[in-house]
C-alpha cells in the first residue's frame, strides 16, 4: 500500500479521517497486527516491596461514584461544564468533537432535557441546532417560548454517540449525577423531558408514546415526557399529540 500512501494528500487524508469517526472508529491501530494477549503475558510485574509477589492492579474506580462526587462539588452551572470537560471516565468523549453542554437561558422557568447530540450539534457544541431542534424551536414558538428568553436546554448525554446509536445504560448511569446537577443549578420550575432516553435517564422508565402528556414529578419538580421532534420529522401526524402536550405545558406555566 505505499503507492496508496504517498498519493494521499493532506486533505484527502483529513476526510479520510473525518470519515471514520463518522462511522465510530475510536481508536488508532497500526498496520501489523498486535496480540495483545501475548503482550498482556509478556508484561513485567512489579514486585510489592518486601515480598515476592506481583502487586495487584489498581481498583478501577466505580465510574457512577467519581461522577457524583465530580458533579457534587459543583456550585455553578461553569463549574460544571467544567467538570465535565475534565471527565475521562465515559467513552462518547474520545469520539465527539465537542462537549455539548447547554443553550437558551439558565434560570429559565422551563428546562429541556434532550437525549445526545446529533452531528451537528457536535459540531456546533450547542444541543438542538439540526432539523429536529428547529422543529423544537417552532414548537416552543408557537406555545410562546424560546431559548433566546425563556428556556433552557441540555441533553442526558453531553457527547454525540458513534453513529447516532443509543446511550447504554451504563453511560446514562454515568452521566446522570451531572444532569441531576445540572438540573438543581439551572432551577427551572419545570422539566420537559424529550424523547425516550430522557425518560429512562430521569424517570427511570421508558415507553414515550404512553408516558407523553402524563405530569411526572422528577428531580424535584414536575416533569412532563413529549415526543421527540426527530421522531415528528418522521411521524408527521403525531403533531398532534405534542400539540396537545405544548398547550398542556402551557396551561401549567400559566397557573403556576
Ligand atoms: N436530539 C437530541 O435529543 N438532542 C440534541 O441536542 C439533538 C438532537
């Protein structure tokens, strides 16, 4: 393959590249293969001081915990992005171009809580800038809401998965200390909880399409569950429904 190499420019090496992260390479390997294995027996142990004996490998701290005490000793909403900047324990960071933390206006009486970035909003490192989150736009629009004044957005999972694939349920535990956090700094009267994996991640249920428009108390306030706008770029005539969901959120703002 060096003919290959040497007619790989810098820039068709770039797309190369970008190429594969789009399809969810996280790691670099080389061209010859590695056994690992091999390698693993090969390792030289360290002897503990005064024995014979291989020192044990060092525990691997319990991801969940590190996050909650990361998340805890946060005061403000910069704390914790961040804290989050500096959290190495979830997979999603190495393959995402950029944190996605927020948008829209912190102390808002509305905070939104969507699943995970999309490639844009990777890219952009705001949540809800492609197609579904101009939709989510023209929805809080029309019940008389916005991110430029009186929402404020974030998603479960603050880095865009491989391949728009789904959180696991381990990365939702772990990142959940940060949106409980999250939540309790932002201090919204109220939750919209977006989409199922939001649900999962704060009610700890799934099931979207029976869960929307029933009032749910969750992280201390009230929580109402509403179909994705993804999923109503492809279900048109579940508008409906959402639009019954807007007026009820609507009716809610206005008496509480
Ligand atoms: N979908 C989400 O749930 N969040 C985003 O930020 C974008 C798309």
């Amino acid at each position: 393959m060096a003919g290959m190499e040497s007619a790989l420019d810098p820039h068709t090496a770039l797309a190369l590249l970008e190429w594969q992260i789009e399809l969810g390479a996280t790691e670099a390997i080389g061209d010859a293969p590695l056994d690992r294995y091999a390698l693993a027996e090969a390792a030289p142990t360290t002897a503990a001081p005064g024995s014979a004996g291989p020192v044990p490998a060092p525990e691997v701290a319990d991801p969940v915990a590190v996050a909650r005490a990361a998340a805890e000793a946060c005061d403000t909403l910069e704390e914790l992005r961040a804290a989050l900047e500096a959290f190495e324990l979830c997979e999603l960071k190495k393959g995402a171009r950029n944190l996605v933390f927020s948008d829209g206006v912190p102390g808002a009486r509305v905070m939104i809580v969507g699943e995970a970035p999309g490639r844009d909003e990777d890219r952009a490192g705001r949540p809800f800038v492609g197609r579904a989150g101009q939709l989510l736009d023209r929805m809080l629009a029309a019940i008389g809401l916005g991110r430029d004044a009186s929402v404020y957005i974030t998603n479960v999972m603050p880095w865009r998965p491989p391949q728009n694939r789904d959180p696991r349920p381990e990365e939702i535990a772990m990142m959940k200390p940060f949106l409980a956090r999250h939540v309790a700094l932002a201090a919204p009267d109220l939750l919209v909880l977006v989409g199922n994996i939001s649900c999962q991640a704060v009610l700890g249920k799934r099931g979207i399409t029976r869960l929307r428009g029933t009032w749910q108390e969750a992280l201390g306030r009230p929580a109402l569950p509403m179909l994705h706008p993804a999923y109503l770029l492809r279900q048109p005539l579940a508008k409906r429904e959402t639009w019954a969901d807007l007026l009820a959120l609507q009716a809610r703002l206005r008496d509480g």
